[in-house]
C-alpha cells in the first residue's frame, strides 16, 4: 500500500516544456494526469470492490453530498467573474445540470434515499468530515478568487468522470445486493453529462491557454483539483480504518 | 485507538443553554473543550512519545510551517475587517509576533533549519500535503469572510497553546537529542506570547458574546479552530503511516 507517496504525494513538478504543445499533445497530457484520479484511491476501489459496509457507503454519499452541493456554487462564482456572455450562456448548463429538479444534487439525495438515509441527514451536513469541508470549500474559494477561465481549467477533472461512473455501474450491483435499480440514476445521468461538460471546457482551455508556462499551468491546476478529490476519500478512509493503525 | 471517533469526529451539537452563561462559567465551557485540542491527537502523541524519525519530524515542521505562514495573514484579514482603531492597536501584536525579526517565523525556520532541512525547502512548501492547505487556507478564508469579532473568538485555540509548548519543551530533549537547545526558541517565545494573546481575546470574547445563543456559536467556531489543527496531523498521519492499512 505505498500508493499514496508515489500517486498524490508525489510533489512532482510539472515540466514547462520547451515549445507550446498542439491541440493533440496537450489533449494527451491533460489524459496522461488519468493515474492521479481518486478511482486509484484505496477508499474507491474498497468502494468498488464490495467490501464496504452499509454504513459506510452511506458515510460516503453523505460527505460527497457536501462537495456535489459545493458544485453549482463554483459554477455560479465563475459566471459572476465571466464577462463574456457566450461563455456565460454555455457554462450556466453546469449549474442547471445539478440544480434541476429531478436531476443533479436531487438523483444524489435519491440514492442516498435509497440507502435508507434521511434526507434531513444529508442536507444538513451532519456525518461531513471536517477536512471533506475545508477540501471542498477550497475548490470553491479557488473558482470565486480566479480568474474564470483558470476556474474553468480547475473543472477539467471532469475528463476523468464518465469512467468512475461505468464502472460503479458494472461493478456495484454485483456486490450491493440491496440497492435498487433506480440507485444509480445519478450514475446514468453523469456519464453523458459530463462528456458533454469535458467537451466544452477542454475546447475553451485548448483555446486559451496556448504557451508553455500556460500550459504546465493548467496541468498543475488540474493537478490541484485532483488533490480535492483525493482528500476528499482521504478524510474517509481515515475516519473508518483509523482504528487499525497503532492498534 | 477509537480516539477519532470518540473526539473530534464525535459531532455532538454544542447545546445552547436556557441563560447565559457569566463570564467564568463561559470560560470553564471554553476550558473544556481542551478535550478536542490536537495535543490529543495520536500523531503529536506520536512526536512526544520520542517515536518520530528525524524524516518524520521534518515533515512536521515543513507542514506546520505552512499554517504559521498562514497566521499572520488572518490576522492582517482580522485588521482589514475592523473599524475599531483601539482594537487595531491590540490585535496588531498578533501580526508582529510573528512577522518580527528573529521571532515567530524566523524561529519556526530555525527549528527546521536545526534539523538539517534548508532554509528554501522550508519557505516553498514543497513538502507541504495538498489537505494541510486545504484545512490552513479553510481557517484564513474563515477569517477574511466573517466579522472581525467572529474570527477573533476563532483564535481561541490559543488558549491550549501554552501548555502544548511547555509539553514538547519537557519531553523533546529526552527522546530527540540530536536537536540542540536553540531549536526550542520557538516553543520557549510562544509560552508567554499565547499567554497575553490568549488574555486579549478571550477578555474581547467575554466582552462581546453575552447571550446563550451568541455564546453556543463561540463554542461552535472555536470547534471549528480545533477542527483546523486536527485536520492537519490527519494529514501527517495518513501519509505517514497509510502503508499498513490494506497491507
């Protein structure tokens, strides 16, 4: 189990390369940060390979409750730094994609629903670990205080997204006997909207960030973004397997 | 070691009582809460039981660096947020203390320094883990966004501060003899310091928050500090020691 020193914490330094790479290249090397996704997070794959209790897949869908909240939030704080209205009319569909009815922050409330959480118990933020706040809270400080097209850059995360939805879906119920279909709606939901939301924001980012220095940049903003992500499974691991460690 | 669980993971809502508390009942209430302060936790047991290797303490002082880094900056938001200029003159000492030569930084600096780390790996947070940021950042941004009377009565950690120095200053030296006595200046200076900072705020805090409500949220927010401290011995401690879980 060494893959946190050689996975997150590795504070490696993103190489300036010596000329700008093209469209293709730089697609390449946004992909190539694939080995820093949580879904190599020890947390995940527990997750993913059916060895966690009710209870702890229920601690799950309630912390990442409170960064699936967090979202629409940093969505709002980039367009009130956008002063470009196309952009602005694109990226409002980030927002409305989770605070529609029925979709969104509502299929995650559903499963955990489904679960047999209340949904008081979710809304309200009761089982958030302290440090599942301060990870979140950072990725929306960081939208509000940048500018909107580095923000944007910070969502490209979302590259990564589609995959850790397929395979929670090929993979859960095989071993979560007792969730039911419509568990996995939000599951279903965010594989295409997130193509669709990585489509637009890798348009812009390939667009906009065209030097060298620019592009290192994205790569270690994206970097950034990971390590919320990261921490956010780090809190939990830590809070349910921390027993076993100077036992 | 249930110690997560039963301390600072265990979210009981802090009761507000049916009156206000006078001055020393309210600061027994505060006094109680040493309970949650990160001198309890099992990774700074970990540093004063002499267990730590001279990698371990390093890591230590170059994440801690990055919180001392941090204080000076709220404080400097503290200033920024009140119009109070009798209170400006007071709090200004918090800034000084550690933004003066040859104290509060340049100390913590030469703590690490003693150590064998360089002075340039201590200042670019290298080292620094992704979710220590998070949890310092959280306590500055709390700082910048909330009235300057609020984030004062954040600052009420302080008020454990003391003895946790007394603590190293006593058992360090049996465990860690490769450190020399000038390594401690930063312990020693902080004993009194924490002292007369602890007495300005808490006389503020007495002052400001009389009613049951007001002083169950002072409860809450000083929680939160404590919440900020723990979380980055989280940190420290699932880096260091996440290898042996899923071994």
């Amino acid at each position: 189990m060494k893959l946190f020193k050689n996975n997150l914490y590795k504070r490696e330094n993103t190489i300036i390369n010596d000329k700008s790479y093209n469209p293709e290249e730089f697609v390449e090397k946004i992909n190539n940060l694939e080995y820093r996704y949580h879904i190599h997070h020890p947390f995940d794959k527990y997750l993913m390979d059916g060895k966690a209790t009710k209870e702890i897949i229920q601690s799950w869908v309630c912390n990442r409750y409170y960064y699936q909240a967090t979202i629409p939030q940093k969505d709002s704080a980039i367009l009130s730094n956008c002063n470009n209205r196309d952009i602005r009319q694109k990226w409002i569909l980030n927002i409305l994609n989770h605070d529609n009815v029925d979709e969104g922050l509502d299929s995650w409330i559903d499963l955990g629903i489904s679960m047999g959480l209340t949904r008081e118990e979710i809304l309200d933020f009761r089982h958030v670990l302290p440090g599942v706040k301060f990870a979140c809270d950072a990725y929306y400080n960081f939208a509000k205080n940048s500018d909107y097209k580095i923000a944007i850059a910070s969502c490209l995360t979302v590259n990564f997204a589609s995959n850790i939805h397929k395979e929670r879906i090929n993979n859960w119920p095989k071993h979560y006997e007792w969730l039911d279909e419509k568990s996995y709606k939000y599951f279903r939901e965010r594989i295409s909207k997130a193509k669709h939301e990585k489509d637009v924001a890798l348009a812009y980012v390939i667009e906009w960030f065209k030097t060298p220095e620019e592009q290192a940049n994205v790569i270690d903003i994206i970097k950034f973004k990971q390590d919320i992500l990261w921490s956010i499974l780090d809190n939990l691991y830590l809070y349910h397997f921390s027993e076993i460690i100077f036992h």
